[in-house]
C-alpha cells in the first residue's frame, strides 16, 4: 500500500518541489500552504508521515507539532528549519517531532529521512507488558513510560528510543554509527549533531532533580550507559 505523506509549509515553491519528488518516489502526496488548511487535513484522516515546517505565519510548526502529541498522534514527525540553530533544533525536538532537516537541504537525504521515518513507524507491534530497569531508572515498553526513582519522565518517541537503546546495552560502548543506524536507520554522513542532540535533551531530562549521570561519552568511541 502507497505510504500518505502530508506537507504544510508556506513555500509553495518547496512543497511543489517536494510533492513532484516524492510522488516520483511513490508516495501519495497531499500539501497545505497555509497551517489551518493542513490542520482540516489531519483532522478528516492522519497520514503516515508529517513534513512540517517552523517558520510559518499563524501558527508556527512547533505549535503544530505540539498539538499533535497532546492530541495523542505518533505520526512520525519530519520538521524543516531554515535556522542551523541548536535550540531551534531541540525546541522541535522537545515538542514531540522524531527529525529535522536545515533548508536548504540535499533532496537526496530527505529521501533518506523519509525511508527511514516510515520504516521505523511500520515496524512497531504489539508487545506484553514488559520493563527494562537499570539501577534506579524504569522504561516500561507497554505504557512507554520512564520513570527514575518513582519519578515519571516525559520523553519524546526519539527520546525513548536512545533510552531504550541505551538500557538493553549497558556497560557497552555504542558507536555513532550504531546508534544512527538503530534510532534512525540510515548511515551517518558526519554533517548532523542530530546524535548530540538527543543525548544533551537525554542527560538533561534524565538529570534534571539531581541524579548522577548514566551516559556518558567516550571520546573517540560513542556513548556508554554506565
């Protein structure tokens, strides 16, 4: 079945350049320039993937973005920022979106982004009840939610993830590679902090009532949950 793809941005000429490239890929495309009219679109049926920009008049896209997780949607979220800014970034983050992109951006890699995106998304099943504990810290894999000394912390999807990652492997050493490859799934160029940061937002949510730090950084190496 063709994967639905919805784009609000106020560039027409970026969602016509994407709707023409990624229906070429095969994806069914729908765009929106203006917030209200993709917000009507998301509310008659969700797609498999939102492409969202920031910068827009109305409502910009981390209010969207925010919106649509306290709605209780985890559709795989693509935000496009045209600030190479890290607390642009980690705002979006913060408000529930799974990955940005700078503008302007290779085509090629958004195409990656987007495999990858929907790969993950496809994959989640079903699981009984079932928790991963490292001393003081609980992620609980049915009600995805994390708790540090019966303290509930708010993670995003992404956020989760590491977290899982990192906790059905400690005390081992991931490597960027590894952790790209694993969170989301495709190789990594070298040219995105993407990996750092998710680990600041990590450390720091993990950290935040005065707990000792689990991951750590190897230099050189990766990141170690110890």
């Amino acid at each position: 079945m063709r994967k639905k793809i919805l784009i609000i941005d106020d560039d027409e000429k970026i969602t016509s350049m994407l709707k023409r490239n990624l229906a070429f890929e095969g994806y069914m495309i729908q765009t929106a320039n203006h917030v209200n009219d993709g917000l009507m679109i998301l509310r008659d049926e969700e797609p498999d993937l939102l492409i969202l920009d920031i910068m827009m008049p109305v409502m910009d896209g981390w209010e969207v973005c925010r919106r649509i997780r306290e709605g209780g949607s985890q559709m795989p979220i693509l935000m496009l920022t045209a600030k190479d800014d890290v607390s642009d970034r980690v705002k979006g983050l913060d408000t529930g979106a799974d990955d940005y992109l700078v503008k302007p951006f290779a085509l090629e890699e958004l195409l990656a982004r987007v495999r990858a995106l929907l790969r993950r998304n496809q994959g989640v099943v079903e699981e009984d009840k079932q928790q991963l504990q490292y001393e003081d810290i609980i992620l609980d894999l049915d009600t995805r939610e994390v708790f540090r000394n019966g303290i509930s912390i708010e993670l995003t999807t992404k956020e989760f993830e590491l977290l899982h990652l990192f906790l059905s492997n400690p005390n081992k050493v991931l490597s960027r590679d590894v952790i790209m490859d694993k969170i989301w799934g495709y190789d990594y160029s070298g040219e995105s902090n993407v990996i750092e940061v998710y680990i600041a937002l990590l450390r720091q949510k993990t950290e935040e009532n005065g707990e000792k730090r689990i991951i750590h950084t190897k230099r050189g190496a990766g990141y170690v949950l110890r």
